[in-house]
C-alpha cells in the first residue's frame, strides 16, 4: 500500500483520486481502520483501531504527469484489490512500472514542445512569424527540460532560468524574423511551463475539502508564476540591451483551417509531453477537439469565462463514458483534453500587467482567470456528480475500525 502510494503520488495524482485508489485497495485487502492523508510533499498513512493505530509518514516531492504509468499503477491496484495478483506480485509489477523508461526519446520529447508551442501561439492569435518564433523557443524550451531532468540542481529553478532563456531568446529571434508580436509569440514558448493545470487542481482540491493539499497547490502554482515572470522581466531587459527594441507589429492572418490543424498538432503534441499510452492516442486527440469546440460553442452562449465550464463538462462526460468502455483510467484523456482549456495564459497576462504597474488590468485580468479556473472546476465536478467514477465512487473514504 505504501509503495502504491508513492508511486501514484510521483506521477500526477491529485489528493482526491489518490485517496480514493488506495481506500479502495485497502478495503478490498481487508485492512481495518485505514485512513490516508496527501499532500503535495508528503503521504500519511494509518491502519488500524485508533488505540493500536499504526502510523506511517512518507516524504514526497510534486512530481510531472505521466499519463501511462499512471494508468498501469492503477491497473495493478485494481488487479491486487480483485485478488487476480498477489501482494508480492505487485510490489515487484510496481517497481517493474517505476523502472520502465519513457516509451518517447528526447528527441520526440523536444520535437513535441516545439509544436505545442506554436501550435497554442495560433490559439493566442499569432500569426505565421509569432507561430514560427514560438516553435523555434519550444524546441530551446524541450532541450533545456531535458537537461533538468539529468542535473537536479538545474531542475529546482529550472522555471526561472528557462524563461529567462526564453525571453531573451525571443528577442534575439525578433531581429531574425522581423516585425511581430513579442509578446504573443514568448507567451507561446512558454506555455508549457505555466501552471495552469496545477492551478486547476488547486482549485478543485479547495472545492472538495481537500484544503492543506489545494492551499500548497495554489500556493506552488503562485510561486511558479512569479519565477516565470522574474525570469521574463529579467530576459526581456537583457535582449534589449543586446538585441535593441523590437518592432511590434499585429499578427498576420492565416488561413481558415490553421486552428483545426492546431488542435490536432496540439492534441497529439501534449500525447508525448504528458507521456501517455500510444494506444490511447486516438482518444487523446478526441478529447482536445471536443475540448476546443464545446469551449467555443459554450463561450458563444455564456461568454469566454463560463464556456469554459460548457467544455470542462463535456470533456469530463467523455472520459467517464472513456473509462467505462475502454476499462482505463478517466485522467487518460481528461487531463489532455482540459490542457488547452487550463487560465496558465491568462494568469502570465495578469503577473505582466502587474509588473508593468498597470494595475487596473492586472486586477481584472486576475479575475478573469480565477472565474476561468472557477467554471473549468464546476464543470469538472457536475460531471463526477453525474457520471461518478465506476471504481472508486462506491468506496467509502474511511472504513470504521
């Protein structure tokens, strides 16, 4: 149970699902009196009668989302839980898992980052020459996460200094190309590293009572925010000085079909970055479709903000319907499909606005991020009212001693 704990908690789970899977687990092990506790930096665990209680304390860092070893984590507790494999089994299946490396090489994990990166500038409203620069600061932005994953030392401020290399980049890049906007296409370079989806399970974790692990989520995701735009800030004055000030000009247009294009190459994109199953790709990338176009037809009747709670829900829909036939993991094609839907952008708009001491819009971008946040989480857990888990819904939290 402890090493199922940990190894669920390194890949993404949020507070709610991870306590879920392991009630669950114990439950159907015949362990009396669990009760578990997550955090973002720890795992508390206890078995047994409050007066004999045993109490166990693991010690855990935030780790990145993988999508396919999440989905076989979950696949060996629900196999241990039926009685289908031994306890033993598992452990050695689980360290088997932890083990195994990434089904993608650098090189595609690279690749990847560009393409999302220009791929969400067209979302942004860039034009060819923003799309163009904010795939070329994907790839800088791909190899640098490659090198913060070999020096541990590099990955601890590892946002700070790749937007700082980013920002300056993009000004060195601006000389190259010619007149465009700066600001579209570094946004674009960076939106792998905005904490818009730890922000979204913030939020959703304070909505469930869930709130020592969604007030350290928020206040993680805070923190991000702010080493992304020190970094900027710092980047942005330095390529002045080496580069001279760029000449900002309004995107140019692009054809009628580049945002269909760019939902697919985001889509499948995001299938490498998160690290996902191949065989799950197709509905990797039907869920981001289906996440764009409900968020669009949803901002047409409700507005921008509250369309996203329209498309938070149909996604939600989808993955539990996903989760019931396909007998996998709903966060398999739910967390993709909310990816592009997540406020990582509108919240850099809101820091910037700040730093530049305009106030005025940065309080209001700020708002519109926290009601963006607010409808996604909504929509999120209507759907779960709705379409509950299959799994874990029936699982009581605690089981009494």
């Amino acid at each position: 149970m402890l090493r199922l704990a940990r190894a669920l908690h390194a890949y993404g789970y949020s507070a709610a699902r991870l306590e879920d899977i392991l009630a669950a687990t114990a439950e159907r092990l015949g362990l009396a009196g669990y009760r578990f506790f997550s955090m973002p930096t720890q795992i508390m665990a206890a078995f047994g009668p409050e007066e004999r209680q045993r109490t166990h304390l693991l010690r855990v860092e935030p780790g990145e989302v993988n999508l396919g070893k999440l989905a076989a984590l979950e696949e060996v507790s629900l196999d241990v839980a039926r009685g289908q494999m031994s306890p033993g089994e598992g452990m050695a299946r689980i360290e088997r898992i932890v083990a195994a490396p990434s089904p993608y090489g650098p090189a595609l994990v690279t690749i990847a980052h560009g393409l999302l990166s220009g791929a969400v500038c067209q979302f942004l409203g860039g034009g060819w020459r923003e799309v163009l620069v904010a795939t070329v600061l994907g790839l800088l932005l791909g190899l640098l996460a490659i090198q913060a994953a070999r020096h541990a030392r590099v990955g601890r401020i590892f946002e700070p200094l790749a937007a700082f290399v980013i920002s300056l980049a993009s000004f060195g890049l601006a000389r190259l190309v010619g007149p465009l906007a700066i600001f579209v296409a570094t946004l674009g370079g960076l939106i792998v590293l905005l904490p818009g989806l730890l922000l979204t399970t913030a939020i959703t974790e304070l909505a469930t009572r869930h709130l020592a692990s969604g007030t350290l989520r928020l206040s993680s995701a805070f923190m991000t925010l702010l080493g992304i735009i020190f970094g900027v800030a710092l980047g942005g004055r330095l390529g002045v000085a080496l580069f001279g000030s760029t000449v900002n000009a309004a995107p140019g247009p692009l054809p009628a079909w580049a945002p269909v294009v760019a939902i697919v190459v985001a889509s499948a994109s995001s299938i490498v970055i998160l690290r996902a199953d191949p065989r799950d790709a197709p509905w990797i990338i039907a869920a981001g479709l289906l996440g764009v176009l409900t968020g669009r037809f949803g901002s047409l009747i409700l507005g921008v903000e509250l369309g996203t709670f329209v498309a938070a829900f149909g996604v939600a829909m989808a993955s539990a319907a996903f989760e019931r036939w396909r007998h996998r993991p709903a966060p398999v094609v739910l967390v993709p499909g909310i990816l592009l839907l997540v406020p990582g952008s509108i919240g850099y708009r809101s820091m910037s606005s700040l730093l530049e001491r305009d106030t005025i819009a940065g309080i209001d971008t700020a708002f519109t991020m926290v009601l963006t946040a607010v409808s996604l989480v909504a929509g999120l857990l209507i759907a779960g009212v709705i379409a509950p888990e299959p799994r874990h819904a029936a699982t009581p939290r605690q089981l009494a001693p």
